[in-house]
C-alpha cells in the first residue's frame, strides 16, 4: 500500500509510481500512433470516406464508463472487505490473548499454565504469518518457525492447509486447558467463538482470493476500451482537426488507467503497490500480542519503503 504524507497537488500531476501509468503507457501510445497516422492520412488526403460522426462514439462511451465504474466497484468491494477482514483478525486476536490471560484460572497460575499461555499466543501470531503465506502463495517456514515447537512446525509445514492446520492446533489448547480445570467450562463458548471467528475470517479471505470477476465481462471490458480508443479518432478528426491525437492521448488515458486499476485491486491480498499491507499488519498482531504477554523480544513496526508498505 502506498503511504505518503500530504502532497501537492502539482507534484501529484507528475507522480507515477504506485500508478497504473508504467503498465498502460505501451497502450496509450499504440492508440495515439493510430490517431496519428489516421489524422494526416485524413487532412493531408481529405478522404472523407471513412470519417464517423462524434454520435456512435458518445453513445459507446457511456456504456464504456457505466461498465468500468461497475467494474471498479466490484474490485474496491474486495479490497475493502478484504481490509475490514484483517482488521477483524487484529481485533480477534488481541481478545483471545486478553482472554487466556485472565479467564485461565489464577489457581492455576503454575509454570505449565503460565507455559501454556504463552505457547497458545504465539500459535496465535503464527496463525496470522500463515494466513498471509497461504493468501500469497508463499512458503510460511522462515515466518513461523520461532513460535511454534519443532513438532508442531512439522505437522504445519506437512500439511495441505497450513493456517486451517494452526487452527485446529488452537482449539486443541482449548480442550487442553478446559479437561485440566484451567479454563472454565462457563468461558470456554467465549473463547472458542473467537476461534470461529478466525475461521470465519480465513474463508472469507479465500474467497476474495478464489474468487475472480469473471472472465468473460474482463474479456468484454478490454476489447471494448481497446476498440473505442482505436476507433476514437475516425470521429473526431473532422471536428478536432490536427489536435485529434491530444484528445485521444487524453480519452485514452483515462480509459486504460480505469481498466488497470480495476485489474490491480482486484486481489486485495497480492505484492502490488496499492494492495493491502498484509506484511505490516501481522507485525503489528505479533508485536501487540507479544506485549500483551510481556514477552520483552519484540520487533519493531514495518516501516515503508520508497513510500510503499508491503
């Protein structure tokens, strides 16, 4: 995700990094040679043949912004509701680590208890390092190795579904702690609907994740910018004259840029610049759950990088 401070509103104009600027430039350039080369073919040979009038193109045109902005509304959808997830997980991991510190039986403040807690913290921050791994389709190891035991480590690392397999190792703790009189029978729903709720947030990543626009309606969408930013100065180019390729640079460009900002929020969870900053989030969860349990080895908050936090 990009995070900059307040910047002018010049200096934006200028600004392309973290913009959609460096993937459509080949397209707005292919377009604009067309309307240039359409352009002195017509006024230099005053063929007028084959000039349109400006009437289809308005037409098309609202059609074309109608279906992008459905578009984006769709992308922005998943993106936010995949921000609000996270946003539960955070939550939801900071009262399950209240709640095992204080609903676990003060009687029982032994070493094994004191042990357990931190063992089921630290499988919690573990959980929220998988579940970005599996959202990203990368290896979790390096990220969740320091808290879980070499035992558990493996049974997660050989397993198909790594944050579903750190799952059920939590609910197990919870049996734990409920057979040995840790946890009351009367607290243990409250705990345990924490951890549906972990569950509920991973199926709802998943299907962000799983669950592409479908591919026909991207198809439709491409072929018809393509098509009318093409076609665009056959219409224009009695009434703009030697200026058409301007006004198609311009059309263009805010075709394209709305077509690829709809491709690039549309998996939320993804490495790209304006993506969510799962990184940055689970080091937050580790570093506030490890305060929580006054576990002095703590990092330090995610910092961005060229303005970009991953």
């Amino acid at each position: 995700m990009i995070v900059k401070n307040k910047v002018s509103w010049v200096r934006l104009l200028f600004h392309f990094r973290g913009s959609s600027f460096m993937e459509t430039w080949p397209r707005i350039l292919t377009v604009t040679l067309a309307a240039c080369i359409v352009t002195y073919v017509e006024l230099y040979y005053n063929i007028q043949a084959y000039t349109l009038t400006t009437t289809p193109f308005l037409l098309i045109g609202v059609a074309v912004g109608v279906f992008l902005g459905f578009r984006n509304n769709v992308s922005y959808d998943k993106f936010w509701e995949g921000r609000k997830l996270w946003g539960m997980l955070v939550n939801s991991s900071r009262n399950l680590t209240r709640q095992v510190s204080f609903m676990i039986d003060a009687s029982h403040d032994s070493e094994d208890a004191q042990q357990f807690r931190e063992i089921f913290v630290k499988r919690l921050i573990a959980y929220a390092h998988a579940l970005r791994c599996h959202l990203r389709n990368e290896d979790p190891a390096s990220e969740i190795k320091k808290f879980l035991s070499p035992k558990d480590l493996n049974d997660v690392l050989q397993s198909i579904h790594r944050p579903l397999t750190i799952l059920q190792h939590l609910g197990r703790d919870l049996a734990i702690a409920r057979d040995r009189g840790w946890l009351n029978d009367l607290n243990f729903p409250f705990m345990d609907a924490q951890l549906n709720e972990l569950s509920t947030i991973l199926g709802g990543c998943e299907r962000i994740k799983n669950t592409p626009i479908p591919f026909s309606y991207s198809v439709l969408i491409h072929r018809i910018v393509a098509s009318y930013c093409l076609f665009l100065p056959f219409g224009l180019v009695e009434t703009t004259g030697v200026l058409t390729p301007v006004v198609v640079l311009l059309i263009s460009y805010a075709f394209f840029e709305l077509d690829a900002i709809g491709d690039e929020i549309e998996n939320p969870f993804d490495l790209q610049p304006n993506d969510l900053p799962l990184n940055a989030i689970s080091r937050t969860i580790e570093i506030n759950l490890l305060e929580l349990i006054n576990d002095p080895d703590r990092p330090e908050p995610l910092k961005p990088e060229k303005d970009i936090l991953t």
